[in-house]
C-alpha cells in the first residue's frame, strides 16, 4: 500500500513543472508523453524535456510537414 509521501513523489515526478524526470530515462520519457497527452510542446516543461529526449535518443521522428504554432 502507498502511503501519502508515495503520491506526493509520484505527483511531483509527473508534475509539468518537473523537467529532471522526463529526460532521466526514455522508460521516463515515454511515461511522460502520455501523461502529459494534454500539454502542448514548447509549453509544458515536462513534455518538451521528454520531447527532447526521446527526440535525441531516435525514438522520435517529428512529422516535418506539421506546422507548429
């Protein structure tokens, strides 16, 4: 059973503020895409660290013929 310090770490890992988590793995990375489904690169912290880093490692290929705001 978690105890209340278990969620306040696992909410401050998958908070758009924390940008050490989403870049520390790709397993992190990839978890961090889909958490952060809503946000939008560029915007979101968290999602633009774990764009990076998926971006830098090959394990994403950005649509180059999608405009971005």
């Amino acid at each position: 059973m978690y105890g209340l310090d278990d969620d306040e770490v696992l909410l401050e890992h998958l908070s758009c503020q924390n940008t050490d988590y989403p870049s520390s793995t790709l397993r992190a990375a990839h978890r961090s895409m889909q958490v952060h489904r809503e946000c939008l690169v560029g915007q979101c912290p968290a999602k633009t660290a774990a764009f990076g880093k998926l971006k830098r490692d090959g394990h994403l290929v950005p649509d180059s013929s999608r405009v971005r705001e």
